[in-house]
C-alpha cells in the first residue's frame, strides 16, 4: 500500500480532502494502472489502492465521492495547442463546415455589417479540400463583400491564408514582392497578380500588419478558453504560440488566474534572447514552465506543403515546401541543446520527418548528456525504415489523432497508397517510441473525447470507412489515453508529479460519465466529462 500523511491546511487555506470510490479508476500508472479507490488532500494525492487499503488513510473530513461506474483518469493534457489562437478563434468569423467561396463570403459579408469601417476582419477553419472541385479561392470573393475592411482567413491547416485587397495593399504585395524564403504568393500566371492566397511564411506578409491584441486582451480571451478546456477535461497544455501568448499567460499567472498547467514553447526567433536570459527548459513553477523550441521543416497535408520524399499523387511537381532548410533546422537545434533547450519540431512530410530524425541523431550524445527529451510534432506521414527510429533515438512522437476525422480523404487523394504510414499509432508505440497526444487546436478541437475516438477507431465521424482506416494501427482505449496523460508528462519531463495519480503526484484528474475502457469504439463519442479536478480544485463539475 501506498500512504501519505498529509495535513488538513495548506499555507493557512481549508483545502478540499476527497475521497473517489465506485468506479473504473485508471491511474496510468505502470505499477498498478486500475485501481479501487482514489484520496486526495489539497494538492496532492494521499492514497490509491484498494477500497480497504485507500480507507486506512481518510477520515470522516473526506467528501466521499460515488462514482457511480463512471471512469476516472488523470486529467488529459493537450500536447500540442495554441491556445492564443484557439482563444482568438472563439470570437473571429469561423469558417470550418463551409460549402465553398462563396459561404466564406457570405459570412464575412455579415461579419463587415457590425465592424467599424477599416477595421481588419478575421477568421479561420476555411478547407478547400472539403469543397467541391477542391481548387483554391481568389480575393474577389471577399473584395465582392469587403472594399473598405481588410481581411484575413487562415485556413483549417494554418497553414494558408486568404486574403482581399485591402490586405494585400496594407501588406505591401505587389507584383514585384518576391516569395519569402519557405513560402509562396499564389499569383495568377497571366497577370502575375497576388490571387489572395499566401503559402506558409508568406502569410507572416499579412499577419505582421493586423494589429495585436493588447495583453489585457488575449489574457481575457485566453482566460475564456481556459474555461472551454475545462469543459473538455483538460487539465494541462503544451502551448505552441510564442512570445504574445506567453506574455499573456505570465499576467494570468501573476494574478492567480492561470488554472491550467502550461509548458510554454519558444519560438524559433526568441531561441537567441531565451538564450541571452538563461533559461532552458523546465524553467518555471507548476503552473507555467519553459518547454521546447518549437520550429518548422515543412507545411501540411491540408495545403499540399508537407515536404515528401515523392511527388504528390496527381501533381507531379510538387514535393511540397521545405519551411526552413536541414541545414538551418540543425543549426538551430545545436544551439538549443547547448543551451539545455530541448527541440520540437513541426514535420508533417515522410521527407521532412526523415530529416528531423537525422538531425536529433547528430546530437543525440549532447542531449543525453542535458536529460533533453525531443519531439516531432505531427510525425503524420512515416516512410516505414523512420519508425524504429523514434524508439532508437528517444524522439517523442507528439501526435494529433482527431486530424483523422478529416484527413482521410484528403490523404487518400494526395498520399494514395503511403497512407498506411500515415498516423502509425500502433507502429510507433510496437517499436517502443513514446506517444504524446493533443489536438492541434484551432486547427481541430481540442476534445480528447473525439482523440481518443479516432485513435481507437481510426473512422471519421460517419463512421466510415466500416473496419477502420488502415485498421492495423488503431490503439486500446488505454493506450490511448496513457498518450494524452503520462505520456504527455513524460514529453515535458513532468513525470514526477503529473500525468499518473500515484501517491504524492498532483491531484489533477478528470471524470467521464462512463466507463470509457469498456464501451465499444463506435459510442465512444456519446461519453461526456463530468468534472474536471486541478490540484484538487474542482475546475468544472456537472452530475457529480
């Protein structure tokens, strides 16, 4: 048995003592993953066993808490969010479900109705994959509706972005602007005019002129989307948006309003000044910590700029759009582990997945040495000789499954048969490779429920396909969520303390209104969290 004394005070405040029992109690733990019964005092878990063993260690103080065969688990952790954006995108003009251009159109044109003249117009989630003929927009679309305010849609991927007139001329894109490095301006090849469309680094023309946020702003709209997480069972993110947002989250946790767990990423151009500073990662409290340096090597399946070994299908001469070189990404990795930062870098493409492998094994001495664990985030399209390489060289596989509710088509009619290397779940994890959950959000939604729907199932939302999309690389519903629970923890070096309920860790835990383990794949989606316990606060508590 597992037993910890702890007191009824902490720091002079009642805190809550609680006792779980009734249900499928799953701690994710490798020495006892199931067990009977659950204790917590304020923080921290006391207790977790059996029923007997569990009531050696409470008294009558204790809320007990019938779970009513209902499952518990530790609460999930969204490996990869941007959380700036996911809160901004909770008021701009959403675009995703949209039929077409002209729906895009019609929704800004309503947007434009209530904005003040000149203001910029905002919004995301448009996917011409999803439309019919799948061919890209142009701005007269959103000039027909548009004239005085600029517009920007980023697309479902990020990864694209749509914008009229007025945006481009207050970006300065004319017919002379050259391609940025690792991006492209659409351009019609007739008249040699900006279409609308900017490709990967190209929409950082457009998005360095709309103007930010203040702090007090995103640290109010962030504080909203806490509030979402909540909702969903999130108890902690890796946040992958940079300097703004962490500012932002630096005033919530300074004024007590931070209530989520948060490893915070650096950005590729502040690598210099969090060197300058000292800071590496695992900086920080339990609240808000220095992370990884998060950089790109190439686009995405959405946008057809995920680097690839071989050409897409039915689009000879396009390999896809390698974001920053090998050579730049393995100087900037060097510097980082150096320094005691550790790397996650964006790679969608089996080219570009090759290559991060190759350079996280040139300095795989040095980041033994510094304790450094690194991640590729997405790892969605493998060739099959990268998969044992994951396990080999200690690389954290930070993946999102819900991209497949949509993704299956798509990689269907770009990747053709390389589709069965496309999210190898079940490969990956075979091989000994660490798996790390989350959602990608805004991208998709960041509800674990619908994660751990897809890696189980490997369906869309239909249903379809009937025996699973390459069903051979599905995973157990417990796997699944190790992956957006310890395995998350283990990705951010949190071990210790989150991500497992064993005796001492954070009584971080999340309730689902049934018992997930064994409901058959297809209801999965029918299950709702119930409550949602931070530090052994109730964050969000519904029927319990």
């Amino acid at each position: 048995m597992e037993y910890v004394v702890s007191c009824a005070r902490l720091g002079g405040t009642v805190v809550g003592r609680y006792l779980f029992t009734g249900g499928k109690i799953y701690t994710a733990s490798g020495r006892r993953p199931f067990c009977q019964a659950i204790a917590c005092v304020g923080r921290r878990v006391i207790a977790v066993g059996s029923e007997p063993e569990v009531a050696m260690s409470v008294d009558d103080s204790f809320e007990k808490i019938d779970l009513a065969g209902r499952a518990l688990v530790p609460a999930f952790t969204d490996s990869h969010i941007h959380l700036m954006h996911y809160a901004l995108s909770l008021t701009n003009v959403e675009l995703d479900g949209s039929s077409g251009p002209e729906e895009v159109a019609a929704r800004v044109g309503r947007a434009v109705e209530g904005a003040r003249p000149g203001s910029w117009i905002v919004g995301q989630g448009w996917n011409k994959n999803a439309w019919p003929g799948g061919g890209l927009p142009d701005r007269s679309y959103l000039d027909a509706v548009s004239q005085r305010n600029p517009v920007a849609l980023f697309s479902k991927d990020l990864h694209s972005l749509w914008v009229n007139t007025a945006a481009l001329r207050l970006a300065g894109v004319g017919l002379d602007t050259p391609n940025p490095e690792g991006g492209e301006i659409e351009r019609d090849e007739d008249t040699r005019q900006a279409t609308g469309i900017m490709k990967e680094s190209a929409t950082a023309l457009v998005s360095r002129v709309i103007p930010e946020p203040s702090c007090d702003a995103l640290a109010a709209a962030m504080e909203n989307a806490q509030s979402e997480l909540h909702r969903l069972g999130i108890g902690a993110i890796h946040n992958m948006d940079g300097a703004s947002s962490f500012e932002a989250l630096q005033l919530l946790r300074s004024t007590g309003r931070l209530k989520l767990r948060v490893t915070q990423s650096i950005a590729k151009e502040n690598l210099d000044d969090a060197i300058d500073l000292g800071l590496a990662s695992g900086f920080g409290d339990d609240w808000l910590r220095v992370g990884p340096l998060k950089a790109f090597a190439d686009g995405a399946l959405g946008s057809q700029t995920a680097h690839l070994l071989r050409a897409y299908e039915g689009n000879s001469g396009n390999t896809g759009i390698a974001v920053a070189s090998k050579e730049e990404i393995a100087e900037l990795v060097g510097k980082a582990v150096l320094a005691g930062i550790s790397c996650a870098i964006h790679a969608i493409g089996d080219r570009a997945n090759r290559d991060v492998l190759d350079i996280f094994e040139s300095v795989k001495a040095e980041s033994a040495q510094r304790r450094l664990r690194h991640r590729i985030e997405h790892a969605q399209l493998l060739h099959p000789e990268e998969v044992r390489r994951f396990a080999d060289l200690g690389v954290v596989a930070s993946m999102q499954p819900v991209h497949i509710l949509t993704d299956i088509p798509v990689a269907e009619r770009h990747w053709g048969r390389r589709s069965r290397w496309a999210y190898a779940f079940r490969s990956l994890s075979k091989s000994g490779a660490m798996l790390a959950f989350g959602s990608d959000a805004p991208v998709e939604t960041p509800d674990p429920i619908r994660g751990i729907y897809a890696a189980v199932a490997r369906r869309q939302l239909d249903g379809a396909p009937d025996s699973g999309w390459y069903p051979e690389e599905r995973l157990t519903v417990e796997e699944t969520i190790r992956a957006y629970t310890a395995g998350a923890a283990m990705a951010s070096a949190d071990e210790l303390t989150r991500g497992a309920l064993t005796c001492g860790s954070f009584a971080d835990m999340t309730i689902l209104s049934r018992d997930v383990f064994s409901t058959p794949a297809a209801e999965i989606l029918d299950t709702r969290v119930t409550a949602t316990i931070i530090g052994g606060q109730f964050m969000f508590r519904e029927g319990i």
